[in-house]
C-alpha cells in the first residue's frame, strides 16, 4: 500500500466546509484521514512530507485546456501540457475538441484518453465536438461520445452559429446528461476584429470586436437553456454585458454558468497599446500586489501575445469580470491554456493566431486580483478551481472526504515569485506574463496519492 503524510499544513476543502491546521492522510491513492492528529493511523514506513505552513487543498481543476494532440504537437503534446499542469497546481484538466482532426468521434475519444494514460501526469478528461469538424454544420454523434467517455461537449475555438442546431445540440446533451460549454461569438458581429471595438482598437488602427459579438450569444444561450432545460456553460467571458445577462439568468434558476479567465480580469485592451500606456492606465490595480521592489516588465504596442478570444476587455470589463466572480456570477475559473508554436506569434498582429498559454499563471493571477486584493476569500478562491468545475462536469473530484480520490494541491498564497520562459513545462512559450511579479505559487501536486509534481527544495521530509 502506497501511503503520504502531509503534515504542518492549513488544510481548506470548500467542499466541506474546512479550513484549519491539520494533518492529511493518504493511503492507497485515497483520502484515509483528514484532522489535527492523524498520524497514529498511518501504517508503518509512511512517506511523511512536511507542507511548512501552506496550503493544503483539493486538487485544482481547469475545464479549459488546449492539448493540441493529436495533429498539432508542434504547439503542445499530452506529455507537456499535463507537466505544465502539474506545475501549475491542476490535478485534472479538461481538454477541447480543436484537434486535428477535431475530436468529434469514439476513436479520437479513446486515442487521447489512451495516449493521456499512457504519457499524462495529471487526470485528463476529454470533451466532445458539437458539431462535426467544428463546422456548425451537423451535429455529431453526441450519444457515441458520452459512450466514449466524454465529460462535456463544445465546439471550443468555434461558435455554432445556427440556432436551431444549437438547440437540438442542448436537447441531446440533456438526454446524455453532459454539459454544453460554449465560445460564445458571434460571427456576422465580430467578422475579422483582431482586438476589443473601442478606443484602443482606433488608436491602433487595428479591426475592432465588438463586446456585442460575445452577448449576443450568452443571451441565446440563456434562451435555450431555458426551454430545453440543459446545463449550459459559457466560457471565457470577458465581456460586462455578459456577466450581466448570466447574473439576471441566474436569478431566474436558468441553468446556466460562466467562467472567467485569469488574463481577462487582470488585462485590458489598453495592454496591446505597450507597457507604458498600460500602466499609465491599469497598471497600479495590476502590479499593486505584493510586487514589493521588483521592477515591473516591458513589453511593446502591438505584442501578439496579448492577442487572444475573446479579445481584452476594457477597464469596465475587467471591473465587471471581478464583480461577477466575488458575487458568485461567474463560479469557475479557467486558464483557457492556448500554446502556439513562436514562429506563428511572430507576425503582424492580425495575422497572428489568438490564443496564450496559462495553467501555470492561473493560480497567482487569480489569488493577486480575487485574494491579495480583499475581494475574495482564500476558500471562495479555491472552490471556483475545484468545487464548481467537479460539479459542473460530475467528475469524482473536488474534495478531501474520507475515500474520495486523493488528489491534493499544495501552494503558497503568499509566494513571490517571477515567471521565466526557462522555467515552463509547456513546449510554448506565447505568454504575456513572462517576467511578471507574482504573489502565490503551487508547490506539489498529487495525483491519485502519488506526487506527480513537487518544487525542488520547496518541502521537506518530516
């Protein structure tokens, strides 16, 4: 029997409703105990870790993940994008169906969850395709899928544009009990934007996307939600609008949730226009958090790397963004992990493909802006990265009860730290936070009672 203490931490499941210094057991890749002094019940020769006062949680888990395998592993592999998540904290990751070829039947199904047993170090859940190639054209075979093992289905990367499919879609995935998640853009709005419809997109010169392409849709989504009765999630919102549609919906029980993501409640549009009209602008609410004496990055108008769907935001957006995660709007937290290879980042701002890499940002971001900045507790924090996402997509995690799977992350909320493009796991390097000053960083991660991630010299054997 494989067995791991971990002692000297501050323990928080959210699904539980605990929070305090306590001792974590596990045994056989399950959750033994859980309490002030449990190591009389650890059987002998117990691997003890000593957590030194940190964090002690539920495995984290990001329902937005771009694996790109198969047919793009010159961006991203299996292998390397569950290490980058393993870094990152995340135990369990959803990935989207934009492969190639897209993931939009059975064999592709049992390919990744084969390939991800085999080479992933972290839990690796797949979601299905809509619609057939992601074309909006005809459905796919959303039963033969849910068989497959599928956790949801989306056509991530692209928007069913067809309302009546996209009701029929919501129909079938009620009768298989998956989720919907949904890119919510509208194409005949957004034609060719490259960036948020406002003042910066003018000053720019650059193709505006107007906040409306992405509401237009939330609030079809609402409507169908509502008549088929399907569990509908819309992802990345990035938009005020939309947060205020989900908020009035879920008033009314329609069920329907959003989610946020990192680079959308820390960055505004004003981000593309360089680091100096930036911070001029945005920067003291950003870079205020912990960033103690260490100089603040630098980067120039028009990086691509801030080039991503849905576009930045503007301030009210991001204000918005916050407000609706802290009154509970918005309840899961994605990283909506995008990896390009650098040759394709590296071109006119137009022509550069839309998308930035993330699991292992996502955690510090959103303890910066929700935590360190008052607006939210450390718990409320943590449920929206485990609680919320196991429960929108029924999976057995999100929790240290008794029995349940052990899948623990370790962080600490109070770690300073600096994100460096050696220090990644991902084989992409298309990040806009490199040298960022951070506050808050995972330093183990357990998957199934094994360590599948642990910082050199971060914990010691106790």
């Amino acid at each position: 029997m494989n067995s791991l203490l971990l002692t000297g931490g501050r323990v928080i499941d959210p699904a539980n409703d605990f929070d305090a210094r306590a001792e974590v057991l596990i045994c056989d890749g399950k959750i033994a105990a859980v309490g002030p002094a449990v190591a009389g019940q650890a059987p002998a020769g117990v691997e003890r870790l000593d957590v030194g006062g940190r964090v002690v949680c539920p495995g984290l888990i990001d329902m937005h993940v771009h694996l790109r395998e198969p047919g793009q592993t010159a961006k991203e592999t299996i292998a390397s994008g569950t290490a980058a998540a393993a870094r990152g904290g995340f135990t369990s990751i959803l990935c989207m169906p934009n492969t190639s070829p897209a993931t939009d039947n059975a064999g592709t199904v049992a390919l990744i969850r084969e390939r991800a047993a085999r080479e992933g170090v972290v839990n690796v859940y797949v979601a299905g395709a809509i619609t057939k190639g992601l074309a909006g054209e005809e459905l796919a075979p959303i039963g033969s899928l849910k068989k497959a093992g599928v956790a949801a289905i989306t056509d991530d990367g692209h928007c069913v544009q067809n309302t009546e499919l996209m009701r029929r879609a919501m129909e079938y995935a009620k009768m298989f009990e998956l989720p919907v998640l949904d890119h919510c853009q509208d194409y005949s709005l957004v034609t060719e934007g490259v960036m948020r419809e406002g003042y910066w997109s003018t000053a720019l010169g650059l193709r505006g996307w107007p906040a409306a392409g992405e509401e237009t849709i939330v609030a079809r989504n609402i409507l169908l939600a509502e008549m088929t009765g399907a569990q509908v999630h819309c992802q990345h919102i990035s938009a005020a609008g939309s947060v205020r549609l989900l908020r009035e919906a879920k008033r009314r029980g329609v069920p329907i949730s959003g989610e946020a993501c990192p680079h959308h409640f820390t960055l505004t549009d004003a981000a593309i226009a360089g680091s100096q009209k930036f911070l001029e602008t945005d920067g003291p609410g950003v870079f205020g958090l912990g960033s103690g004496s260490r100089p603040r990055p630098a980067w120039p108008a028009y990086d691509t790397n801030f080039k991503v769907n849905p576009p930045l935001g503007t301030a009210r957006d991001r204000e918005a963004i916050l407000e609706g995660l802290a009154d509970g709007t918005l309840e899961i937290l994605g990283s909506d992990h995008a990896p390009h290879c650098d040759y394709e980042k590296e071109v006119e701002f137009d022509y550069a493909p839309f998308g930035i890499t993330g699991l292992e940002t996502a955690l510090a971001l959103a303890l910066m802006q929700l935590y360190h900045s008052g607006r939210l507790g450390l718990a409320e924090v943590i449920a929206k990265f485990t609680l919320a996402p196991a429960r929108r997509l029924r999976l057995p995690h999100g929790t240290l009860s008794v029995g349940a799977v052990a899948d623990v992350t370790v962080f600490d909320p109070d770690r300073a730290w600096v994100f460096e493009p050696a220090a990644t796991a991902s084989k992409a390097r298309n990040s806009p936070f490199y040298g960022w000053p951070l506050l808050g960083k995972a330093v183990a991660t357990i998957v199934g009672g094994r360590k599948a991630w642990v910082e050199t010299g971060a914990l010691a054997a106790a």
